[in-house]
C-alpha cells in the first residue's frame, strides 16, 4: 500500500475515534434513554459513512496508480547454487529499473538506494501518465536516458539523476529502443525500427548527427532484428544481438567501420540476447536457453572460448547489467511478474534484491 493510503488509514481511525469519543460524550450527557439510543444509531451511522468514503477514496487512488510505491518485503530466491557461500553484499550503491507497481496503469523509473542487499529507499522518477523504461545511467551518473511511450511510439528521453529536467531526443514515426550511453558520454546507441526490421542507430547526446550501423533493413528483404547495443569499454566497438544469420546470437561489430566483426555465441546456445559489456572489456553478459533453460552465461570479448552459465536459477533470467566494479549482475527473473537478483557468477551465488508488489525490469548500477 503507499504512503499516502497509509496516511488517509491512519486520518480515518484518528476520525472514528473521534465519533466513538463523541457519541460517548453525548450519550452520558444525555437523561433519555431512548434520546441516548437514538443519537448513538445517528451518530454510528455517520461514521460508517466516512469509512465507506474514505475507503472508496483509497481504492479509486490505487486503481489509477496514484502514488503507488511497491512493497519492499523481501522474500528468497529459490537457487541451487554450486556453492554455499555467503553473500557479502554490493556495499552503497544506487541503481535505476523499470516498474509497474500492483493497481498502476504504467511503468515508470525508479531509484534504488540499496546498502549491501537491502533497499533502504525506493523513489519514482517518473510520473507520466506513460509507460516509461529502459533506464541507462550516464558515465558520470549525472543523467539517466530512457524511453517513454508517446503517441504510440516509444521515444528516447534524459532526464536528470533525480528525475528533473526531462526532455525529448527523438522525433520518430517508429519505435525506438534500448538506448545506451557511450563510456566517454557523447553519444548514445539505441535501436530503431527501419522497415519491418531493426537496425543499431547511434547519435549524439542531443539527438544529432544519427547513424545506422547495421544497416540490415534497408534492402527488400527478409526484415533482420538487430538488437540491445552494448558499448565497449572503450567505445570503439558494439556488441548487440542479431538473428541476421537466421538464429538470435550476440555479435560484436566496429563502430567507425559499421563493420560486423565477428559472431560470440555458438549454435547449440539459443536465443542468445540483452548483451552487457564488462567494465574490464573482458567478458560480455547475455541470456540465453539451453533446452528450456534460460540463464545468464559469460563469453570472452575476444570470442577466444565458448560461453558458460554465470548461475542457474529456477526462474528465466533476463537483461544482465554490471556492477561499476564488475564483481556483480543485476538481473531481472521470473516470467509475467519479475522481480530483481544479484548474480556473483564467480562464487556462483544469487541473492534477491528487489521482490514486492511489482513487475520490475531492466536493472541499471550507477556508475562511481
């Protein structure tokens, strides 16, 4: 329940105890019994009236979302991690996700202030009456970019650290999507539907100079879904997913080229997708399933080895985002309603973060 029901909660017991301290009053005061009768039906008629009120003021306030703030009870993860090792934590961090909290009509932004595994604060950024999602932080976490749904499009926004200052980048007949900051903060990558297809587009931060990388899309031909760009470290190279040889796989190309360089995943991996390039620009994250398993796995930038699970967990893991120190995933599991994890695919342990009265998406670490 949010904060302000709580409060309407607590204003309409303060209220009826002031009815019950009242009728008492008048009922004492009074030499009639059948006047005391009469004013005590009077007067707890009313006060069932202000509770009908009240309480139908709560309930049209969650149907609309007003307010909504998840629950932040916390319940474990189901995991069967190879090893038993405690958890140590992430220490202090901030971290931005998507949620549509229980009785709200939208997604919108949120900020995590989270100490070891705890979330000390969650604090709505957004609060259009719009789906908003997809947050990235920028490389001196001063902005986060992200996409709000408008006229039927989603379109890409910054807004400041604290919600502040949103405006508009893109003016597009289309879709755009997963827009992701470059490390030295001038430029954006993001995909873009062209056609029936999608391309890997980048930009300047105030939403010049467009470039389409990929360029897959613009022949009359089978539409090809290039997807999720990730940026090296470096920033001279993407890693995004591609079904542009028949099957979704993670792909490395060359930013200046637009040269595809090289395919990561193998064959039997299916539905490789959602990359996360590591800070050390050893390791891209993924998710992908084998059978119908779907887990987070680690592949070497390089492509000098075949990827392998981070850890597996009973629910389906999606869209991996590294800790600024690169010892930790932030994931989203679970299928209809996600909750968030923290994956140490070192010592191969999970702990859940985020499980409330939600469906959260897209973790995103603040940079430090």
């Amino acid at each position: 329940m949010d904060e302000n029901s709580t409060q309407i909660i607590r204003e309409m017991i303060t209220l009826l105890g002031i009815v019950v301290t009242t009728v008492g009053g008048i009922v004492a005061a009074s030499k009639s019994n059948l006047l005391k009768s009469r004013i005590s039906v009077a007067l707890i008629t009313l006060a069932m009236l202000a509770m009908i009120i009240i309480l139908g003021i709560i309930t049209w306030r969650i149907s609309r979302g007003v307010g909504v703030i998840p629950d932040l009870s916390k319940t474990p993860v189901v995991v069967t991690p190879s090893t038993q090792q405690p958890f140590q934590g992430i220490g202090q961090v901030r971290m931005v996700l998507a949620s549509k909290p229980d009785g709200s009509d939208y997604y919108a932004i949120y900020l995590a202030l989270i100490n070891g595994t705890t979330i000390q604060q969650l604090q709505s950024l957004t609060h259009d009456l719009a789906d908003n999602f997809d947050p990235s932080w920028s490389p001196n976490a001063n902005s986060i970019v992200f996409l709000q749904e408008i006229d039927g499009y989603d379109q890409i926004y910054i807004m400041n650290a604290d919600g502040r200052e949103s405006r508009r980048i893109t003016y597009y007949a289309g879709n755009d999507g997963t827009p992701a900051w470059s490390p030295d903060g001038k430029r954006i990558a993001f995909q873009r539907t062209v056609g029936h297809g999608l391309d890997i587009y980048i930009m300047n931060v105030d939403g010049t100079n467009m470039v389409n990388l990929t360029q897959s899309n613009l022949a009359d031909n089978a539409p090809v879904l290039n997807q999720y760009p990730t940026w090296s470290p470096d920033g001279s190279q993407i890693a995004f997913q591609s079904n542009r040889d028949g099957q979704m796989a993670v792909f490395i190309l060359d930013v200046s080229s637009k040269i595809v360089m090289k395919r990561l995943t193998d064959p039997a991996l299916l539905d490789a997708a959602g990359p996360a390039w590591s800070p050390d620009g050893f390791t891209i994250a993924f998710t992908g399933m084998v059978g119908n398993q779907r887990d987070i796995f680690l592949v070497p930038s390089d492509g000098s080895s075949s990827a392998h699970p981070c850890v597996s967990t009973p629910q389906a893991e999606w869209s991996p985002n590294w800790s600024s120190d690169g010892r930790f995933l932030a994931v989203h599991v679970g299928e209809g309603k996600h909750q968030i994890a923290i994956l140490d695919c070192e010592k191969r342990i999970v702990e859940s973060l985020i499980i409330n009265n939600a469906d959260n998406l897209s973790p995103a670490w603040a940079p430090k």
